[in-house]
C-alpha cells in the first residue's frame, strides 16, 4: 500500500499541487467510483489527512462507499471552477482498503472534533477508507504553457508540457 506519506515523498510536485486545492476548498474533492452497472458515478466528498494516509470516510449508507465496497477502485480530483485552471488542479487514482480499528476510529474523529467542531466521537463506521494511491497528476499553468506532473509508484515524477 502506498500511503499519503510515501506518495508525498515519492511525488512532491503532485503531492503539493493536490493538498493545496484540497485545503482550497475546504477539503471538498470529487470522487469517482464505479456503480453496479459499469457506469462511472461522481460524487463530493471530503477525504481527510491523519497520521500519514489519506482517508475517504463520511456519511453511512451512500452508494459511493457502496459501489468502493463492491469495487474498490476509485479516483479524486481536487475541485476546481477555474476553467483556466491557474491555480492547478490534481488527481489520484489508487484503491481502497476499509480499515476496521475501532482504535484508529476514535482517533481520527476526535482529530476532527479538534479540527473543525464537528463531533462524530463514539460512533462506529460502516466503513473506514485508507487509500493506496497507485498513481497521481497535477496540472499547472506556468506563463504560456501547461505543466503536467505524472507520477507512478516506483517511479520519478515525470513532467509533460503542452502549449
């Protein structure tokens, strides 16, 4: 498994470019998974940072953390309304694996008690998604031309131009 940490380590340029639009946009990114027909779904989530890994939880019962269950494939993007793009954007893809430590539950909600007031403290998870990224993008605008950072593991970060 790839985690947060490594991936940051690994790819900084696209680590750095998918952090700052999440903080950009008060964490929101959107989610793409695959639905029990084939078909692509999208959906907004707010995927969170603890302890060195990048976690996709959030309300129980949605069809995105089923169709990550039956499937756990996924990609997210950081969400933009900039169609120029001029403050980047980023994307990982990767999968999931639904972590059941009842310890690390607890840890992480009260994390985000202290972060933002919201207090899921003492409730349990239908699931508790870590995510292994296994490859990552970033686009930036630099003067008259795009940047485009890909990474892969095992993998230096590879930079594509595009006028």
């Amino acid at each position: 498994m790839v985690t947060w940490k490594e991936f940051a380590d690994a790819a900084p340029r696209t680590a750095g470019v998918f952090a700052r639009r999440h903080a950009a946009t008060g964490n929101l990114c959107l989610l793409a998974t695959l639905r029990s027909d084939g078909f692509p779904r999208i959906s907004p989530l707010e995927p969170r940072f603890f302890e060195g890994q990048l976690w996709l939880v959030g309300m129980p019962g949605t069809t995105k953390f089923r169709d990550l269950a039956r499937d756990p494939r996924f990609c997210l993007h950081t969400a933009t309304v900039d169609t120029e793009v001029k403050e980047g954007d980023a994307k990982l893809w990767g999968v999931v694996e639904d972590v059941r430590d009842r310890d690390l539950h607890q840890r992480w909600a009260t994390a985000l008690y202290e972060e933002t007031g919201f207090d899921l403290r003492g409730q349990e998870f239908d699931h508790f998604y870590a995510a292994d990224i296994v490859g990552g993008s970033a686009v930036e605008v630099r003067g008259d031309h795009l940047e485009i950072t890909v990474w892969k593991p095992g993998e230096q970060e590879r930079v594509v131009e595009k006028r």
